[in-house]
C-alpha cells in the first residue's frame, strides 16, 4: 500500500484504469455487498488506490479508495474542488441555489447561516425533545405480534421530525398536506428511475417527465404558501425551526433571502435528511437485533442510564452500513492527487463503503462491533460516513442524535426481535445501501408509559 500511495513521478494526468477496471469498479458497485469489498481489494492490488473509470452521463471519475487520499479531497482549497455533477443528480429537485450545488462565497454564507442550530447544543437540545416525542409516538402505531418492515415506518418518522424541525409546522391539519407531498417527492429521489432519467437526460427532457412537474407543483406550492404566511407570522421573529431562521435571516448587503433560495435550502435539508437516517436507523436495529452482546449492552445502559453505547452503535452502524457510501467532488482548478494532476472536469468518488470494510484499517471488518467507537474517535478517511470539508454533512450531530434517541426510546419501551436469524442483504438502490427486506421485526409487546431519555428527569 504504501508504494501505491508514493507520488506519481510521471506526472501522468490521470491514475490508472482500463475498461475491465471500469466494467468490475461499476458492477462491484451496482452490487453491493460482500462481493463489492473482494472487487474493490482485487482493484487497488491491481490498479492501486486511485482507479479512472469512464462512466456514462458521468465522464471520467477517479475512484478514491484509501484514507490518504480521502483527506487530501476533503482538505482540498477553495475552487480546486466543487461538489459538482454528482450532487447535480437531484439538483432538479434540489433546486439552483441549494447548498449542495453552490460552491464558494453563496456556499459559505449558507453554511454559516445553517450549520450552527444543527450543531448547536441548546437547539439540539430542542431538536431532541421533538425526536423522543415522535420516537414515542411511533412506536404506538406499530403493529403488536406479527413481521412487518421497520424502514417505511422510520421514514414516516423522519419526515414528521423534519416537518417540525426544519419546516416548523406542528398543527395535525397543516400536517396532512406536507406528508402526502413529501412522501411523493422523497419518493422520486430514492427511486432507480430517477438516476436512469438523469443519465438519459440528453435524449428524454426531465421537464416532460409529468409525475415529477406534478409532484414539484404541489409540493412548491405549499412550500411558497407556508414561506408567505410565516413571513407575516410575528412569531417567526422568535421561534427557532429552521424556517423562521431563513426567514430572518439578512445577507451581507441586508437583504433577505429570497424566496426561491429558502425553497431550495428546505428541500435539501428534507431530502438530504430523511432516506439517510432512516435508512441508518433500520440498519442500527437490523444489525442490534442480531447481535445479542451489543443489545444486551445497550439494555443495560438504558436501564443504568447515559449514552456513550448507544452512540457507539450508531457509529458502528454508519461504519459498517454507511447510508450513503459514496461522496464525490469534481475538479475545477489545480488540483493534484497522488502525484496525478487531475484535469478539469474529472469526478473523484470518495469509496467510503469500501474503506470502512478494509481488513488493514478495521480488525475483523464484517463484525459488528460498538466496543471499536468506545473512548475513540476514528481519523478521518478511515471513518468518514458524512464526508468532510467545505461540503461536509451539516446534519452529522443532528442525525446521529435522531438515531440513538430512536433506539433508546423503542428499545426501553419495546421488546423486538427479529423473524429470521440470516442477516439482511445491502441492496443498492441510486447510490443508498438498503437493508433488502427493510429490516423486518416483531414487536413482541410494548409498555404504555412514554419514555424521554434525553430529560433531566428521565432515567433512561
Ligand atoms: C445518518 C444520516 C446522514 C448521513 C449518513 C449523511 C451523509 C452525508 C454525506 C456523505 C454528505 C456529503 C458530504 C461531502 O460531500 O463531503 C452529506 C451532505 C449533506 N447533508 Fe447529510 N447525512 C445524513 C443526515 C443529514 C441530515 C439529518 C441533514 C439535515 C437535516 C443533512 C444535511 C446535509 C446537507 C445540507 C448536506 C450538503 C452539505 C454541503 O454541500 O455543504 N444530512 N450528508
């Protein structure tokens, strides 16, 4: 590995790659699974840890598959990288000014305005209150004694908690709208089609495509609606869901942010942090629920009280099933990468799945193993499931809150197992890793009494 990652003395424009590197790089991906790890080690063996593979509708991509490299992309000065086209899959949906599609000054000022009440300790605080509440209430809805599938249920959680998070809606009535035309938007962005209409883009116009100019009308519509009635509302001077924030909100010049830009920003936030945690979430419990050391562990602490397990199994759980196992970059100025100047326009994909299962980084990779995260925090591009840099996950904290809180509150108050002992498959759909069957249970009986592990005077 090491001669590998020595500089490229030839100054070569790009690393190596040949059509059969592109044709098992790609099928290891569209695979998944066990059999993408022996794909990726026989690559780097072969091609080294930076792999070119040309990829339709993509172009040229270097494959990044090691922790050296990861942090040189993440670390990466301003203008050399850009988020560029592989975040520009959804920027139909996303929209113009989104976070995820600007780059530079627009870029740092969203972030400056964003990334501090999801970071914040009192706003998460806040946040918190609100996941323990819907954590609560859907574990009441679900079905007593007999398999059903955790996952849509989780995502029916997660859009509830970014309605009343992100969106600050909380009356039942304005609720109902927002969740069916929500549900049909996140609909699209995971769906396979999506990705395929994308790649076919040159030849069939997005804009025809009437389910998606339906589903945006609607959903736009209410956005817009709900953006001129909180602009009028007094409280939104004081209030702190995500909304009121933009809405306050004034640019450098004074300004306030337009109405298109907060539409965009609210969208990305809905999209970029619902599949995601919901997915992690199933996979926390699909994983917990088959190791019985780790459950028992996290049982003892909910009854002892403290989280330092629970966050270790969520930490875990993003190494072993990251939600989203790839990020990329597209290179837009001088940018050189194990000696390679790369030229412009080329996409680098962060293979983060694949480095969080190599046996030289993680001893005995396929095991879940909370103890690893206990006391110590791994470095950066060995353990990267929410990217890094200028375009890093601004919802890391928040997420990784959401889960536990989920865990600690289903788990004190529901005894689950699980219907079949085999593991789920990881099932890739666009680029998420699903659990195949959706992390299937049974709910064997719940106790009535709410639970709120993260108040003072709660034990849990
Ligand atoms: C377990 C759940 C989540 C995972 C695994 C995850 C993962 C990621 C990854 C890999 C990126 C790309 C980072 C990069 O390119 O360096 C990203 C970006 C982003 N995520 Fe998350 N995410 C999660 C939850 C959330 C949540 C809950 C929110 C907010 C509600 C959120 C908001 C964002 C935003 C706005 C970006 C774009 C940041 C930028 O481009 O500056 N994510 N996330």
């Amino acid at each position: 590995m090491t001669d590998a990652l020595a500089e490229n003395p030839a100054q070569t424009d790009l690393p190596p790659g040949a059509p059969l590197g592109t044709a098992l790089a790609l099928g290891g991906f569209l695979l998944g699974g066990a059999l993408e790890q022996k794909i990726g080690d026989a690559l780097v063996k072969r091609f080294g840890p930076l792999l070119t593979a040309k990829v339709p509708s993509l172009g040229t991509v270097v494959f990044v598959m090691d922790p050296a490299h990861i942090r040189s992309m993440v670390s990466a000065p301003s203008g050399s990288l850009v988020s560029g086209r592989g975040n520009a899959i959804l920027g139909f949906l996303y929209g113009r000014t989104s976070m995820f599609l600007v780059d530079g000054a627009p870029h740092h000022r969203l972030r400056r305005l964003l990334v501090p009440p999801f970071r914040n300790k009192d706003t998460l605080a806040q946040y918190g209150q609100v996941m323990e509440e819907v954590a609560n209430e859907l574990l009441d809805e679900m079905p007593l004694g007999r398999p059903f599938a955790l996952l849509p249920a989780l995502r029916h959680g997660m859009l509830e908690i970014i309605l009343r998070v992100v969106f600050g809606v909380e009356e039942e009535a304005r609720l109902a709208p927002f969740r069916a035309a929500f549900t049909e938007l996140l609909d699209i962005s995971t769906a396979a089609s999506t990705s395929v209409r994308f790649a076919l883009r040159g030849i069939v116009s997005l804009k025809k495509w009437q389910r998606l100019q339906d589903t945006l009308r609607v959903s736009d519509g209410l956005i817009y609606s709900e953006i001129a009635r909180r602009r009028n509302d007094p409280e939104t001077e004081t209030r702190d869901d995500i909304l009121a924030l933009l809405l306050r909100t004034r640019t450098e010049d004074g300004d306030l942010l337009s109405d298109v830009e907060i539409r965009d920003q609210l969208v990305t936030l809905l999209i970029a942090g619902h599949e995601t945690t919901a997915t992690t979430l199933a996979w926390a419990f699909e994983r917990v629920l088959r190791t019985p050391s780790a459950l028992a562990r996290l049982q003892a602490e909910l009854e002892a009280g403290g989280h330092e397990y629970a966050d270790a199994v969520v930490s875990e759980t993003l190494r072993l099933r990251p939600p989203i196992p790839v990020f990329s970059r597209e290179v837009a100025g001088d940018f050189t990468l194990g000696g390679y100047k790369l030229p412009k326009g080329t996409m680098l994909v962060g293979n983060i799945g694949y480095i969080h299962q190599r046996e030289d980084l993680y001893e005995g990779p396929q095991a879940f193993r909370p103890e690893r995260f206990l006391g110590r925090r791994h470095e950066l591009g060995v353990y990267a499931p929410f990217g890094g840099g200028l375009h890093s996950c601004i919802g890391n904290h928040f997420a990784a809150l959401e889960v536990r809180v989920f865990l600690q509150v289903m788990l004190k108050r529901g005894q689950f197992v699980v219907p079949r002992k085999a593991a789920e498959r990881i099932q890739r759909q666009t680029i998420l890793n699903l659990p195949a069957r959706g992390a299937r249970v049974i709910l064997r009986g719940r106790s009535p009494d709410h639970v709120y592990p993260g108040r003072a005077d709660s034990k849990a």
